[in-house]
C-alpha cells in the first residue's frame, strides 16, 4: 500500500485516495479550434513514463482536496507534493 | 516440561507441552502421517516448520482450520487434529473466535527474531529507534533453539526494552510499497483447545515502518532420487532437531548430503543415540570442521556418491537407501530406518521479491540469497548469504534417473509431481520456472514451493546444462502462509462487512415485508407484494395502480448535491450537455453529463433554488462519483469559479407520489397549495407545508405520469410517508419499489445510466440529442461529439423491442442478429444487445430496449435472438412506448 503524501494532510494510506492521472494536462480553452488528432491527444494520450512523474491525486477519505505529487514509476517512490497552481518542484531525477 | 492429551486420526496419544504435533507424532512412533494428494503414497513429516509439504492436518477442536502444517501446532490439551491429504474440510459449523486488527507506526521492523534478527533489533534500539520484532515461532532465538542453545542474554534481553516490541507467534504475510507490512498474530490456539471470545485468536498487524530489516533465514531442501518421499525420508536438519529433542522413533540412520550441514546433523543424530550407517556425500573432497567432528565420531563417510532409490517396510515407511553414482550407476543398498536428506539451505527471499528485489545466486552456497540495503530494506543473516563460514555445497539436485525410477521421483510432494513430469514440460520446451511451474503445478499448492522451488531451477539447470541464475529468479506472492480469511476480516463481518444505506421510511419498507434490492451500499425496496401475490404478479399490480391511480415510491436514496455560488450556473454549463444558466429560479431541468471523451456517465434533475443556490440529484450509485468530478473540475481547472459543493443526499427524504390521482392526493396533504397544472407546472417547485411539515415540491416525473416528489428533511420522511398512506388509503395507494419505478421508466424510454449506458453511449446514441446544447460555445465532452469515431454510421443506438410472442420476456444481455440471419448458422455476427427487458400492464404484452447498431435507422426492420432453446423474432421499434405526446404528466 502507498504512502502518499498529501500536501494538507502529511502522509496517508492509499486506500484514501483516488488516482487522477499525470498532471498538468490542461483542459484546453480552445477545444472547437483543434483538430481530432490535437484533441484526442488530450483525451486519450498521456506521457506514461519510466521513472518520475508529476501526477494527481485527490484525498478523497481526507480533505477531498487535489494536489499534485511525484512519483517514481519504478519503485512508486514519491517525491514532494505540492498543491494545484503553485510552483512545480523540481523532479527528483 | 507438562504432559498433554490429544487425539489423532481419532487415537489418544501425549506429548509435550509446547512441543508441535508432528513432533509429539513422532515421539509416539508415528511415521505415517496421511498419504499423498493424487497417487495416495504413504506420507510422513519432512520438515521442521512452515516448508513442511507432506504432514497437513484439519484441527477439529477449537476453532477449527483446514489444511494446517501439523510442523506449525503446538499440542494442547484436547487438541484434536485428523490427518489430510491435501484437500481440507472447512468446518460446517460458525467460527465464533474474535478476530481483531491494529495498527502500527515505527521506526523500524526487524522480520525474523534470529540472531541476526537480534542483533538487528539491538542496533536500532541502541539508537534510541522504536523497533517491533516479528517472529513466526513461540521463542525467539532462531537456530540456536533447534539447537538447544542459549541465546546470549545481551540479545534476548533487547525484546524486554522500552523502545521494542516482540510478537511472537505472528508471521510477516505480505512486504508492500513504502514499508507497509502485514502480519498475522496467533493468540490463543497454543494456550488451550478452546474457542476464544475474550481476546482475539488472529491479530491482523498492520504496520508502517520506515525500515524494515528482512532476517528471515533459511529452509533446507531435498533431493530428487527415486522414492524420496517414504515416511522415515525427512530433511537432515529437521530429523536432528526432532530426536535431540526426544522425539525419536529411529534406531539407525543414512545421512545423505550435499554440504557440511548434513555432517551437524549427523552428529547430533548420532549424539542423540542413533545409530548412523554412513554419510553420503556428492561432493569428492569435503572438508571443513563439520566434517573433521563427524569423522571423529567415527562416523563412515562415502564420497562421490548420492542417493538413487529406496526401499520400504511392509508399513511402508522407509527400510534402505541404494547409493550409487551420481549419472546412477554402482547402486548398493545402505539400511537406515532414517534417511536424511541435506540437499542445501534455501534462504527465506519471499519478502524480498514481494518489493521486488531480486534474489542473486550464490554458487559456494548453492543458494539465492539477497544482499540488499537501502533506506527502506535491508537485509542480514542466512537470508543475506551469512551460513555461518562453514559451508560449500554443491549445486546438485539429484542423480540421473530412469524412466522408472523418474515415475516416483518427487520434486513437489504436496502436488505429488515427479521427475517425470518434470521432464516433460523440459521436453515440450519449457524453460523458464514460471512456465515449468503452471505445466506441472510445481510449487502451487499451500507451502507454495518452499521447498520444491528452488529444486525446480536446480533440476532446469542441471537439465539444460546452466547455473540456476541464468534460469532466472523465483517470484513469490503474499500471502507467506495461509491464513483464514476471517482473520483479514477481522471484526468486518456481517453488517460490519459492508456499511449498509437505508432511508428514514427503511422500518416502514421491511415491517410491509418488501424484499430489499442493493443499490451500492443502499438496501432499497424491490417490490411491495401483497399476501400470496409473487414478483411479476405484484409489479403488474403496482404499474397498473400508478397509470390508474396513484402510487408512491421513496426516492430518498437519490444523490443529491447542494451547489451554491454566484458562478454556479456557469459551472452548470459546463458540466452537462444541456444550459443550466437560464433556467429560472424555482424550476427544475433534467441534464446529462458526459466525459470528456463524450460519453455519458450520469444523469438526473437539477434544481435551481434561488438565484445561486441548486440542488443537483443524481443516480443513486453516482452520487459520490459525480461529486468527485464536480470538484476535479472546480479545483483543478476552474479555481476562479466561486462554487462550493456538498452532499445532501443523506439529509433530505424524497417521497414521490406518482399517477392520474395524485393531484389529488397532493392537495389533501397541502390543502395551502393550489395544485392546478396552471399554478404549478410541470417542473415547478414550490414550497409548502405538508402534512405540517415545511416541503418542496416539485413535479419530476421519472414515469410519464403526473407526479409530485416531497422533499423535507430526512427527519420527516417517514411522517411524510405515513400521512400518504393515510390520506391516500381510499385513493388505493400502493406502495411501489424499484422494480416498477424500472418498468414504468422503460416504457417512456427513459434510461437508466448503468443499464442502458456501459460508458461508450454519447447522448446521440441514446436518441437525446435535444439535450445537447448547440448554443453552446463549450461543455464537457462537446469536441468529442464530432471525433470521427462518435459522428460515424453504425453506432449503437437505443430502440425498442417488441418480441412477436408478447409473452415473452427476453432476457436482458441477449444479442440480437438481423431478422434474415434467424435461422442462419452460427457464427452469425450480432447487431446489438438489449438493455432492458420488462412485462407491461399497460402494454399488455412484453417489451425491451435494446441498444442496435444503427439502430434509429432500423425502426420496423425484424430481428431475431438466438436463444439456448430457441430463436425469438421480433420487431425494432421506437423506444417510447406508452403516452409518446407527454400528454399524462399534466394528469
């Protein structure tokens, strides 16, 4: 089971969290103006790395709150979390 | 040391206290314990602990278990153990031990309470670290007390500290991501033979560590010679252990070995009065103390050589052991009563491969070992390859066989699979121990290939002429033993199981004797039948009073979420198909969410209550789901929306009272509220006192028949209930449930998300495009509409079905192939599925939804369903079937 580290609450169980995906795929403003290759690239494809990635959860059982989070793909070693709209840490690559 | 009775395959035997079963067994001369699995071989134990393959039992005293290694009980007064073959019996009878769970926070957890588990615990401890010490036997000391020796008291003393906590008797069963552990505590099945109720049998240990130090040990494993599973064939180190302590049914012995360790033993054996024939060693030149003290004992060594085959005794337990060349050749028969088989220590690496390290392999040791450290684990003692200095083995498995001899050659004894079969997932060319494995089911049975293993990449090895680590590596899954479920349970049983959902109007609902549908976690009623009256026959009658009459349903388990802010309506827009933001205070609107891949994924009535106060329902199953996707919206994309929501769905009660009579009904319990269609239209809201209780009302109609739903706070829905039922009992109100509210909804075409919607159906599908917005600049799921794949020919969409036999109720999930296809042979492709599948009072027949590929196109064209029994044939019609003009919601 993760540990994971909510940037309200400090480190919690897994089982209070539902998954969000990778992180920072913005809800793009101009949707009627893509094309269907623009836009299913931001329906359907995602960067799914080996290693560290910037992801998102929500502390569903907790706070309720989003945040974003490093994590390690590997070994699901996690990094800093930090909270939506704020200064992205660095990756711990 | 205190004598105990107990009873064995029904016969009174004593023993030791504290002792295991299978030991108390063999200091009673008990050599056959159960015969094998498959090809009923006479069995004795191997073992010393929890790699014991052979010597299973089911305990029928207490609280009884299935399939337990009688190596791993301790005898008890009134024990009553009965021998296993294999298969266990669960006990018919409850389980009504306690089972508990906790949970732990601590610095760091040392599995294993050996020396190298000590001597662990000692340096956390001594650096002022909180420490849990988690050992699966009744004593701590590891070796040193199968050996009799005392463990130093500078070690032993470390579990008396402040700072640590000893469990004995608890088992690591799981290793998990980021220090997560799980261990089983075993409580009381050593104090007595009595079901426990005070205090817990299994406690179930959940524990964070931020280390954990892995110090498991080691197993030693046997070899693979022709009858090597005769009861008197067990493995050296567990024989010495057993007859040093006493329990020795044995006058003479064959020690045969592939390291030092089967020279200990031999001289423990010997030590402990048995007579030891000889010493057979594979290896040509050993050497090292163990071997200089077994010569000094002056016991017969032969080099070179290894075992071949057995005989037996007329009781079949074993009479010699033939020695010969290791290719099998010059065999000659040596007698032991014993044969003890030393074929190399198997480190206990379990754990470790649950976090995924690999094991390496130690070719002086002939083991895998794992030698690991980082700031999470780390590892020591014989699991990281310390065997003590006085050891080589060689990497050796067992000699060339004949096709005879290979037929009864064990390498997993529990699954009684051979050499033989062994060979013959060698020779279908299998090579990897994961393929080998599920060919011959070699390593699946309860110890799951403790032993058998790591034999296995030997065998492969020696088979294809490669090191064991070029085979690869051993993957192991939790649990490490098996373990009841109601331990993992633990006080989650019954109603504890699951949380149960029930409305105010609940004890109404069950004192009617209405059978009870689960919704998710809400118990809803099904269906309200009269004395005598069967499902079909009481929701016939319920559909029928509400197109009639008046019926009344409670609808309190709607998901429901208060939505206020001056942005709300904005936010509205966005999140359904339809606009939100014009809607006038007061009136209600039904919308459809999508994803944003465009498919639809929840729907329900939005209310608007004032200028920035809604209220949104939902599906019952979908409220906390949307709730969810409501605030990944609000937080992660839209922040500068003032919105805020919260779930309601507890604290309001809805009572919907449905049909021609309503208005009726309605006015007699809010005689304040003018109920005419051109005071209060369909969609209104108003508010008023009912029955004396302040209400919003509102005229939602999830039937197609006029209908009023009464919303109070959920401390009235039971009093709301109540004063329907009376005020409408000459207006012959009939309760209804689920069943008719889904009958009733089928034949106006409504859906229900979840059985006409599995997630790929865009409102288009679901013939709803009037609910898609085209003023719209956005909303969610809007791009996706017009993506090749959701605007292209031939999706699946919602039509209706009318069997030509209106006596049949096609069963829902039946594929339907085109009409020309009905007496075609299969395979016949398929053009659709249905939905939903009802009788109908009103239609006096029966009827179906059905999603069909192209199907808004195919209306009249025929079908037909290939059922097991028959070919049903019918007709593609509209999914309206009853009132299409809407002309009944108005009453």
């Amino acid at each position: 089971m993760l540990h994971i580290p909510c940037p309200y609450c400090g480190p919690r169980d897994e089982t209070e969290f539902h998954y969000g995906s990778e992180a920072h795929v913005a809800y793009p403003e101009n949707s009627a103006n893509l094309t269907d290759e623009e836009w299913a690239k931001f329906v359907f494809i995602r960067s799914n790395p080996k290693g560290w990635m910037a992801e998102r959860w929500v502390h569903s059982a907790g706070c309720r709150r989003w945040f974003n989070v490093w994590r390690n793909t590997i070994n699901h070693e996690f990094g800093p979390s930090y909270k939506p709209f704020t200064q992205q840490p660095k990756s711990p690559a | 040391m205190s004598t105990v009775n107990f009873t064995f395959d029904g016969k009174q035997y004593s023993g030791q206290k504290g002792e295991s079963l299978a030991s108390a067994l063999l200091r009673n001369g008990v050599l056959h314990f159960t015969d094998s699995s498959y090809k009923d071989r006479p069995r004795g134990v191997m073992g010393l602990w929890v790699e014991e393959p052979n010597a299973l039992v089911n305990i029928d005293s207490g609280a009884g278990e299935p399939m337990v290694m009688s190596t791993t009980i301790e005898i008890v007064d009134g024990l009553v153990a009965r021998s296993s073959q294999g298969v266990g019996d669960l006990p018919d009878t409850r389980d009504n031990s306690r089972y508990d769970k906790v949970n732990r926070h601590v610095d760091v957890l040392v599995v294993g309470a050996g020396t190298a588990g000590l001597e662990a615990a000692k340096k956390y401890s001594d650096q002022g670290k909180s420490v849990i010490v988690v050992d699966d036997k009744p004593a701590a000391g590891g070796h040193l007390v199968y050996l009799g020796q005392a463990v130093p008291a500078d070690l032993l003393s470390v579990l008396d500290r402040e700072n640590v906590t000893y469990l004995p008797r608890t088992t690591v069963q799981g290793l998990y991501d980021q220090g997560y552990s799980v261990a089983t505590e075993r409580r009381t099945d050593h104090l007595d033979s009595k079901v426990h109720t005070e205090m817990s049998r299994i406690r179930t240990w959940h524990i964070r560590a931020d280390h954990t130090v892995l110090a498991t040990g080691a197993f030693q494993r046997h070899l693979v010679f022709a009858n090597n599973d005769r009861p008197g064939i067990m493995l050296s180190h567990s024989a010495a252990t057993y007859v040093s302590n006493g329990a020795n049914p044995f006058k003479s012995a064959v020690v045969v070995t592939v390291d030092n360790q089967g020279y200990r033993d031999a001289v423990r054996l010997s030590q402990a009065g048995v007579t030891v024939n000889a010493i057979v060693d594979i290896r040509n030149n050993p050497s090292g103390p163990s071997v200089e003290a077994a010569k000094a004992a002056g016991i017969e060594i032969i080099t070179g050589k290894t075992a071949i085959d057995t005989c037996e005794k007329e009781d079949g337990t074993v009479k010699c052991v033939s020695v010969g060349n290791p290719d099998g050749s010059d065999a000659a028969c040596i007698d032991g009563d014993l044969i003890a088989v030393s074929g190399g220590w198997t480190p206990v690496v379990h754990l470790a491969t649950f976090v995924g390290i690999k094991p390496t392999w130690d070719a002086k040791l002939a083991a895998f070992v794992v030698k690991h450290s980082d700031s999470l684990t780390s590892t020591a003692g014989m699991l990281a390859g310390d065997f003590g200095g006085d050891d080589n083995a060689e990497i050796f498995f067992g000699p060339t066989l004949t096709t005879e001899q290979a037929l009864v050659a064990f390498v997993d004894y529990q699954r009684d699979a051979t050499y033989r079969d062994f060979k013959r997932a060698i020779d279908a060319g299998m090579r990897s121990i994961e393929h080998v494995k599920r060919y011959t089911a070699i390593g699946t049975a309860h110890d799951q290939g403790k032993t058998s293993g790591t034999v296995t990449m030997g065998l492969i090895g020696q088979a294809i002429g490669k090191a064991p680590d070029e085979i690869g590596s051993l993957t192991f899954r939790p649990p490490y033993i098996t373990i009841p479920f109601a331990a993992l349970a633990g006080r989650d049983r019954g109603l504890l199981s699951d949380p149960e959902r029930t409305t105010p109007i609940h004890a109404w609902h069950v004192a009617s004797g209405a059978p009870m549908e689960d919704v998710g976690q809400w118990k809803r009623p099904w269906y309200f039948p009269k004395s005598g009256e069967n499902m079909h026959a009481a929701v016939l009658r319920e559909c029928a009073a509400v197109r009639e009459g008046v019926g009344v349903m409670d609808a309190s388990t709607l998901g429901k979420i208060d939505i206020q802010g001056k942005d709300a309506g904005q936010f509205l827009d966005m999140i359904y198909t339809n606009m939100f933001s014009t809607l006038k205070v007061g009136m209600s609107r039904y919308g459809l969410m999508c994803g944003v891949d465009g498919m639809v994924f929840d729907d329900g009535v939005t209310t608007r209550i004032s200028e920035n106060h809604w209220l949104m329902t939902t599906t019952t199953g979908g409220a906390a789901k949307v709730l969810d996707w409501l605030e990944e919206w609000l937080q992660t994309e839209w922040p500068h929306l003032e919105v805020y929501c919260t779930s309601v769905t507890e604290q309001i009660s809805t009572v919907a009272i449905v049909g021609p009579k309503s208005r009726e009904l309605m006015s007699r319990l809010a005689p304040a509220l003018d109920v005419s269609n051109e005071a209060f239209a369909f969609m209104e809201n108003k508010h008023a006192d009912v029955a004396g209780v302040p209400a919003r009302i509102a005229r939602i109609s999830f039937s197609g028949e006029l209908a009023y739903e009464i919303n109070v706070p959920a401390i009235y829905g039971l009093h709301i209930w109540e004063a329907v039922m009376s005020q409408g009992a000459d207006l012959n109100i009939t309760p209804y449930g689920t069943e008719t509210m889904h009958v009733l909804r089928a034949e106006k075409g409504f859906v229900i998300v979840g059985q006409e919607t599995d997630g790929t159906q865009t409102p288009d599908d679901l013939d709803m495009s009037w609910i898609v917005s085209k003023k719209k600049d956005d909303f969610i799921g809007k791009r996706s509409f017009s993506r090749a794949d959701t605007a292209r020919d031939g999706r699946h969409q919602l039509v209706g079905i009318l069997a030509d036999d209106g006596s049949y109720v096609i069963p829902e999930g039946a594929y339907i192939v085109a009409g020309a296809d009905a007496n075609t042979a299969p395979p016949v492709k398929h053009i659709g599925y249905i939905t939903s599948s009802y009788d109908s009072a009103a239609l006096g027949r029966s009827f179906a939804l059905a999603l069909v590929a192209n199907g808004l196109a195919r209306k009249g064209e025929k079908i037909a369903i290939p059922m097991a029994d028959r070919v049903v044939t019918g007709v593609i019609t509209d999914s309206v079937f009853v009132d299409k003009e809407n002309t009944r919601r108005d009453g």
